[in-house]
C-alpha cells in the first residue's frame, strides 16, 4: 500500500524496475498454489492478500510507466 501511495502522489513509477515487479508477482503468483492447499488458514490468507495487494502494485507501476 506504501508504494501504491508513492505513486500516485509523484505518479510515476520510475524508480520501481516493471521486470523487478512482474517477478516478485510471478513468484507469489507460483506459490499461491501451495498456500491455497494448505490447512493452515492464516498462511491462506496471508498469500491471497499478498497476491491481491502486489497485483495491485504492479497495476499500478504499468499505469505510471
């Protein structure tokens, strides 16, 4: 959520690399998997959160870009 803010209120994203965020969110993104068949639940919702709120940020730096 930080960097969603900083963002938007230099709105660029320049000094965030796009490859950096596109592999951050491909690495949750393979482990989301193993999180979702876990029995834990807060392990669960730890990873769908993180999911759902680095999307965002990636959503983000591709606007800004």
């Amino acid at each position: 959520i930080p960097l969603i803010v900083r963002m938007r209120q230099r709105k660029s994203s320049k000094d965030l690399s796009a490859a950096w965020a596109y592999g951050v969110l491909a690495c949750i993104l393979l482990m989301l998997p193993a999180a979702l068949r876990s029995t834990d639940q807060t392990f669960k919702v730890f990873a769908v959160a993180n999911a759902a709120l680095f999307s965002l940020v990636v959503v983000h730096v591709v606007r800004y870009r």
